[in-house]
C-alpha cells in the first residue's frame, strides 16, 4: 500500500493497511482517532491518568481486532464502540470492587482504603470561572445510569448528534431520545439543590 494512500486518511485503506502490517497505516489511525478515543475515555471516566490508560487499550484491541472489522459500520462508530466498552469494563470492574470492599468492611474482614470516590473532576476544556459548577455537573453526570451516561457523553461532551449515537449504541432514534430526556431529567433533579443554594 502506498503511503500516499494513507496520507488521504481514507478509512478502508487505513484498515488494510492495518490488517497488513502496516506500521504507517497504524500510526495514521492513531494521529487521526487519538484526540477521539481519548476525549471518550476522559468524559466517561472523568480521570485524565485512566482515560490515557485505556486510551492506549483501545488501540491496541483496534490493532488487534483489525481483521475482524467488515466495514458493516463506519471505522469511527466501530471505533466509538470500542472505546466506550473498554472505559465501561474499567467503571464496572472498579464497582464490583467498591461493593467487595463494602461487604468486607461490614463483616471486618478488610478495609476499604484505596477504593474511595476520586478526587472532583473538571474537565480540562471548562473555563476557570466554570469550574465549581462542571464539578457539581460532572460528579452528577458519574451518577447517571450507564447508558444514559453514555448517551449524554457522547452528545452533550464529544458533540455526536443523536443519528451518531443510534450507530455507536446500536439503538433505535425513539431509544436515544429517551436516553437524553430521561438523563436530564435525572441531572435536573441532581442538580436543583445546587442551583438553588446559588442563585
């Protein structure tokens, strides 16, 4: 494959370079979703060191699971999928830990020490005059359930449109659209007591 090919950033041609071997087309795909992948990542896990962590994860699992992509979807949905799925392991793994630790300490069997709530998360595109308020509204978007996190993410955050988020999520307009009303009704009613003591 030529790497003029590469340069014009064309999806297929990145893939076969990809399932090739070639080290370019990998390098190309990284410089063109790295910026993607890893917004993802920090707006799911609201960690600036875990979203690099799994950053990395993902293209490693892009990298190896090349061949297995059929182009039944664009490479970015593809791409979108598989970062959610990876940060969401990382979420779910570290819940299934709190709840361990939880039952440990009520039977004095263990401690909880080191799988307390993270430090308050802005994200680092908010204004320095916004930050209080993205802290509340972050730590509030961590509480929502899972899909409706990642659905408010997607739109809200990376700017998907909700024809965007169908693709990544594989569902239905009717089933996004529930998503976002049913997670900002939830954010209204987490948030209201902070807007009240702040008006």
């Amino acid at each position: 494959m030529e790497d003029v090919a590469i340069e014009q950033g064309d999806d297929l041609t990145l893939l076969a370079g990809i399932k090739a071997g070639n080290e370019i087309a990998y390098q190309r795909l990284v410089e063109l979703y790295r910026d993607i992948v890893f917004n993802t990542c920090l707006g799911l896990l609201q960690n600036r060191e875990d979203a690099e962590d799994i950053a990395q994860e993902v293209f490693i699992k892009i990298f190896r699971s090349a061949r297995a992509f059929r182009g039944e979807a664009k490479l970015s949905t593809w791409i979108y999928r598989i970062t959610i799925s990876t940060s969401l392991d990382l979420l779910r793994s570290r819940k299934r830990k709190k709840r361990f630790a939880l039952v440990q300490s009520l039977f004095g069997t263990g401690e909880t020490e080191g799988v307390d709530e993270q430090s308050p998360f802005v994200h680092p595109g908010v204004a320095l005059e916004n930050k209080e308020r993205a802290t509340v509204l972050f730590k509030a978007i961590a509480s929502l359930p899972e899909n409706q996190r990642v659905a408010f993410t997607l739109h809200k955050v990376e700017g998907l449109s909700y024809q965007e988020i169908c693709s990544v999520m594989n569902a239905s307009l009717p089933a996004v659209e529930s998503l976002m009303h049913r997670a900002k009704g939830n954010l209204r009613v987490k948030l209201a007591d902070y807007y009240n003591d702040h008006k």
